[in-house]
C-alpha cells in the first residue's frame, strides 16, 4: 500500500508559483504541466434561456436524461424557473446546450438529486423544496423517458397503504437530498435533510403546519415509499447536505449528518452487522485521537471522496460561520474504517479557508478535476446581499504524517488556484452583466463534452423571493492540461433487482502501472449527489495520471458480487453491466 501511495504522490501535479502574465488564467505546475482553464458557458447556451435576465441556480444534476447518451444539466432555483439543458454536443470539445426544457415554472427548490428512482432505464429527479427559506412541498420528477417529467409526488398510482408518495405530502423545510439504497434491496432509497422553521413565512402559508424531522423515504416492492423519522435526529439542528459514506466498506452506507445549527452526528448502519435496518450513533466512537466529528459548529455542507487514494472514502466538511463560532473547516481521513483523523492543518485546508472567513460557504464540491487520482476542493461564496469571489484548492501532491494515534497517514496537500477561475464571464450584448463575483450554489464535476475530461458547472443567482437583483449568469469551466493526464471513464449499469439501475454505492478499483514496472491503485465510487445540491456525473471518472498500462478494473457492486474488467487503456470509456457473478470478469 505504501508502494502505492508513494507512486500516486510522484505522477501528481506538484504546485509552483505562477508566471506573472496579465490576463491568462493559466500556470505552470512542478515546470511540465500547463493547467489553462476558459469559461465557455455563454457560448454552449449555459448562461440562463431568457433573453433579458439570467435565471437563478440553487440546484444542479447532470445526468443522460433524454436517453441519447449526452449529459444534460438540470436546473433548480427558489421560485423561479427549473429546466433542464438538453446537451447536443457533437464533438469532443465543443459545447452545445441551446436547448432547454421547461419542468416547472415557481417551485422552490432547494437542492435535488437524480438518479433511476423506479429502475426502468431513465433517471428521474427527487426535489428537496424550501430549504431555510420557505416551506414547501417536495417533488418527484418522474422522467416519462425522454426528459419530459410528471410529478407523481401525491399520486394515487401508487397503491402502499400510508405511503409518502400516496398522500399528498405535507409542506416541510427541505434542505440537501441523496439517493443511496440504504438496505440493499435494489431499490433507491431517499435520504431528505430538514431545516429549521422560519418567521417570515407568506401569510398563506403559516397554516400548513410543516415537518420539520429528517426523513428516510424507504422505497417498497411495489414503487411506493414509507416515511421514516430517522432514529436519532427528531431534535433537530437545521439539518442540510449530510453525506452518505461507507464508512468501514462493509457495503452498506453510513450517514455523516451535517447539523448546522448543532454538533454533526456520525451513524453506522447496522444491516451487514444485525441483518435489519437500524442506525447507531458512532460519533464519538470514531473520533481518532483528538479528532471531533461532531465539528465544525455551522457546519453548512458535507462532501465525501476518497482524498488520499486508500480505498476509504473520507469526509470534508465546510462552515459558514467560521468567525463567529471561533471554528474552521475540517478533513476527516478515515483510517481503514477504524476511525477518522483531522488533518485540516496538515493539507494546508485550514489556513486556505481561514483566508476566507466571513465570506459564507454557498456553493461546494469535491472531485478531480486534474486527472490525477487526487480529488480537488472547490468552494462557491456568496450571501444572500452580496456575492463574493469562489475559490479552488488544487490537491498537489501527498505527504506522509505520522500521526499520535493512528500512525503514519498519507495527507492529501492543497494549493490555492483560484486564480484560474476568478475573472468575469464573457458579456453578452443583449444582457446586462450584474457586478462580479456572484452568487455560487450547486455546483458539477462531470465530463460534458464527452472528451475525457472533467468541466465545472457553476450554478450563480440568488432566490427568486428578492427579485430581479439577483440574476447572475451561471459558469462552464473547461481545464486544459498539457501535456495530458488521463481519467479512465466507467458508465455503470445495475440490474435493477439486486444493484440498483444507477448502481448508486458501487466502488471501483482501477489497478495501473508505469513503463517501469511499478504498480498502484486508483480509487472511484458512484455517489448519489455530493456536496451542495449536485453530483459527479452519470460516470464514475478515475483519474490514472500519466500511468501507460491499466492491467484491471475492479467493480464492487452494493450487492457484494464483483466483476473485473482486464486490460483497458488510459482515456478509455468503458462500461460494465452488473452479471451477478460473485468472481466475473469481462
């Protein structure tokens, strides 16, 4: 394993300070790579369909929605419009988005997720509404195969006696949803975060009465879900954007709920351990050392990836009120599934944010945007008077720690590039540009064109509760890097009775090697939304760097079978159905 690590920290690109050019977003890392990185969104059509305003961003999924094997982009907003941008990209670099189709017209959507709900081959859309601003009632956007959408929230198609989906659902405070099969039956489950309740409410409003408890909505054998009150969280601390993590690769998903306006919760799910559905609280049980969890106090959004490249999937959690609670934001390493170590001050995180204090975390993702097996940070500000300018931690390399407790541990060490993203969009002549920066939310990590490479969708705008002043123009950030690191692509496809049709909690294992000889691993998974309000993309992307040879891929399916795939090349797409072979390969 040491082996392995070591190799990964040599092939990744290794932070210097950039040239002093007027006006370029590019620089030059460790004097061989060149990272360029152009904002194309007002050309691919991203940028908002009305022609005199741009139109407001809250929520953002990439996905295949129409079935033509394209990603489009779905866009949710607080009472204003939700589309979906249909992409006719036709070659490889290029971006091609005019195409919009209306969903809804005043929704309020706070966050959303997309995954394929009923297993029946298209991705359908579970809207979280209200979020802190308002209650509302959530949506099920079930996609009728094309991209075309019905909300059958309430629907009496549905025949489970009290299930959510049979009564029309009562108004809450949704905040963050996730998909994840909590129990392993095949079938998504939905993961919805609740806010706290809020005074100025519209008069016609304050009689509904919301729910304000977390929610597990447990999909059933005939399509329809129960209504769970999570064990644990009745007392609720503004819950929103919790992560679901494997934390100890047992192959069911643990919860890390991220309370904002109280202490953060760790949950192992007790399924592979008791063979029933249940939750323990294993907070402090995990804290390694003089790690706490239950931190940052403010805690506004969780996002998971394996940040060191082990094979364990780890946790890093932004704050909004950093100043005012005395706190910073945090990366917990899980040390092979026996416990999590802070190493905020070690990669260089905490002091990188402190230079943001104040500035309010909005937006936020994490994934590799380089190609080289390293995940990135990327954090969108913002609040809700004012704009303020986004941020992005390049992972440059790793660096061995010896920890008190733990022992040695690889660190995952950041660099502050925001320079390549922090410049005003291109104008367009028939809309006027409000001041830069802006207003950051749901955020994207997902191969747009289909070239290989990873682009950032950034979604910009304020609620449409506050008018006009807070259209934005939203960003499509395309990286250039030259000479090229390569990702390996894998589009996964579940069954549908065993593994879920989006194979939502499938790991993957890529085993590399140079033209020497030397051999490491690279880590992926297929996470049901991440960060604020988005997602990764319909593909797992693993970034191998400038390995020459992939001698296996390994897919774990939820199920627990696992299938190899023998020998694909670097910047290979490659897809693998799941067989039900315990040993398969392909």
């Amino acid at each position: 394993m040491r082996l392995a690590v070591v190799m990964v920290a040599t092939l990744v690109l290794i932070g210097c300070e950039p040239p002093n050019v007027a006006g370029t977003n590019t620089y030059w890392v460790g004097g061989d790579v060149e990272i360029s990185v152009a904002d194309l969104a007002l050309s691919a059509g991203l940028q908002g369909s009305d022609s005199v305003a741009f139109e407001r961003a809250r929520a953002c999924a990439v996905q295949d929605f129409d079935g033509d094997g394209r990603p489009d982009i779905f866009f949710g907003a607080i009472g204003d419009r939700t589309v979906l941008y249909q992409n006719g990209t036709s070659v490889p670099g290029a971006f091609e988005f005019g195409s919009s189709r209306l969903i809804s017209t005043d929704r309020f959507v706070f966050s959303a997720v997309a995954g394929d709900i009923d297993n029946d081959g298209d991705v359908d859309i579970f809207a979280a509404m209200g979020g802190n601003e308002i209650p509302a009632r959530d949506a099920l956007w079930e996609n009728q195969g094309d991209g075309q959408f019905i909300d059958i929230a309430g629907s009496d198609d549905l025949a489970i006696a009290n299930s959510w989906l049979v009564d029309e659902p009562s108004p809450s405070m949704s905040a963050g949803a996730r998909m994840v099969d909590v129990n392993l039956d095949g079938r998504l489950d939905i993961w919805v975060d609740t806010y706290f309740p809020i005074v100025d409410a519209p008069p016609q409003l304050n009689s509904w009465s919301p729910r304000y408890e977390n929610r597990l909505l447990l999909q059933q054998t005939d399509g329809g879900f129960d209504e769970i009150a999570f064990d644990g969280s009745a007392d609720n601390g503004a819950t929103q954007f919790s992560s679901w993590i494997d934390i100890d690769n047992d192959g069911d998903w643990d919860l890390y709920e991220n309370n904002f306006r109280g202490e953060n919760r760790l949950w192992r799910n007790l399924l592979n351990e008791s063979g029933e559905r249940g939750f323990e609280d294993v907070t402090a049980e995990m804290n390694i050392g003089d790690t706490r969890l239950e931190r940052p106090l403010g805690s506004f959004v969780t996002a998971v990836a394996d940040l060191n490249n082990d094979g364990w999937l780890d946790l890093v959690v932004a704050t909004r009120e950093q100043i005012s609670l005395g706190d910073t934001h945090r990366i917990f390493l899980n040390v092979s599934g026996t416990g999590f170590v802070d190493v905020s001050e070690d990669s260089g995180i905490a002091d990188l944010f402190e230079m943001a204090q104040g500035k309010g975390v909005m937006g936020f993702q994490v994934g590799d945007l380089t190609a080289d097996g390293l995940p990135d940070i990327f954090v969108g500000r913002g609040g809700p008077s004012d704009g303020y300018g986004n941020r992005l931690f390049i992972a440059s390399h790793l660096k061995e720690v010896e920890h008190v407790v733990a022992g040695v541990i690889w660190v995952p060490v950041f660099e502050d590039r925001t320079e390549l993203i922090d410049f005003a969009p291109e104008e367009n002549l028939v809309q006027v540009y409000p001041p830069y920066p802006y207003r950051t939310h749901g955020t994207c990590f997902a191969d747009l064109d289909n070239d290989g490479y990873v682009e950032m969708f950034v979604g910009n705008g304020g609620r449409g509760l506050d008018g006009n002043n807070v259209r934005e123009p939203n960003r499509l950030f395309q990286f250039t890097l030259t000479p090229a690191p390569k990702n390996l692509i894998v589009t996964l496809v579940g069954d549908g009775a065993l593994v879920n049709r989006s194979a939502i909690g499938t790991r993957v294992r890529v085993g590399v090697e140079d033209n020497d000889g030397r051999r490491w691993d690279v880590h992926g998974v297929k996470l049901g939304s991440n960060g604020f309000s988005a997602d990764l993309g319909p593909d797992v992307v693993v970034g191998v760097g400038f390995a020459t040879h992939i001698h296996e891929v390994e897919v774990t399916w939820t199920d627990g079978s696992v299938q190899y795939v023998l020998h694909p090349e670097p910047g290979d797409h490659i897809t693998v159905v799941h067989s039900g072979d315990k040993r398969g390969k392909q």
